[in-house]
C-alpha cells in the first residue's frame, strides 16, 4: 500500500508540473502572434469602386488585402478562418470570409493574401462627398480563428483603422520576431 502511495503522489507531481508547463507555453503563444497591414494599396481601389458605382459603373467586385502575420511563438500554428467586416465612413461596404487555412511556422513571418468581397448595392448617396472629399475613414474589423492544438482554437481581434493614407490605429498583438 506504500508503493502505490507513492506512485500516485509522483503520478500528481508530474501531471502538475506538465500542466503548469502546459499553460506556460499556451500564455505565451497567446502574446506571440500579430497580424499587421503591408500595403494600402487596396484602399485606393475601394476608394475607385466607391466612384465607380456613384458614376454608374461596374466596380471591382473583390479588393486583394494582404496581410503578415507574425509568429514570435516557438509553436506551430494554423489560420483556420479570417473574418473580417470593412466599413467607409461608418456604412458596411463589404466584408472578408476566408477560410483557406495556412501554416504559420514557429517563430516566423508570412503573408496571407485574402479578397474584401465588396457589397456596394444600396443607397451610396451619403458615399459621394466623403469619397470625392477624400478624407474618408475605412476602418476593417473582425478576427482571426487558429488553432494551436488539436483542442485549442483561439480568436484574435483585428482592428484596422485609416484615414487618407495614414493608419490612425491598427491592432493585433504585438509584432516582434
């Protein structure tokens, strides 16, 4: 009866320790990972397909937006979905649904090339002045699903916020490598 006293109190011991370590290492993949803009180039074509249909015309019915993500992380992990809603001048435009899943290696940098589906249909009239004024502020939020584990999937909010050509806030984590 002693040995298996034993046993059982080294058995908790090690299954104690491994489950600190657990969320140790969960704690910091949770601060490892950040998304951040590489280009506004994307911001000038929705501004187009704003005037565009104002004037009459087809517009471009998807934008390309890329984004790096950044994996300080010493784990691997996957995007399994990007989400994210795109608003000009506080009027939902479009809206991005990805759900192409992508590897993020431990400890790097990778691009994720994704489309704003636009939806410009409706009444754009209050559109006009703020698209030909240029001073417009297209802001993009939503979040990003990965999974760490096979249990684990976690959401990361992703807020991104300009006006003209000059980001008035972004946030995702904190970008270091």
């Amino acid at each position: 009866m002693k040995g298996f006293k034993i046993f059982m109190g080294v058995a908790v011991a090690v299954l104690g320790v491994s489950f600190i370590k657990y969320l140790y290492t969960q704690a910091k993949l949770l601060k490892g990972i950040c998304v951040r803009n590489t280009t506004l180039e994307w911001r000038e074509v929705l501004v187009n397909a704003i005037e565009a249909v104002v004037s009459g015309q087809q517009p471009q019915a998807t934008i390309p937006l890329e984004l790096e993500m950044v994996n300080s992380s010493d784990l691997q992990v996957t995007v399994k979905d990007i989400s994210f809603n795109v608003f000009f001048d506080g009027t939902h435009i479009g809206e991005v649904n990805s759900q192409q899943e992508s590897v993020l290696g431990a400890n790097s940098v990778n691009e994720l090339e994704i489309d704003i589906d636009l939806d410009l249909a409706g009444d754009l009239g209050d559109l006009v002045m703020s698209a030909i004024g240029g001073d417009n502020v297209i802001e993009v939020v939503g979040n990003i699903k990965i999974k760490a584990s096979i249990y684990e999937e976690y959401n990361y909010p992703y807020q991104l916020k300009l006006q003209g050509s000059e980001i008035l806030s972004e946030t995702s984590g904190e970008c270091e490598l």
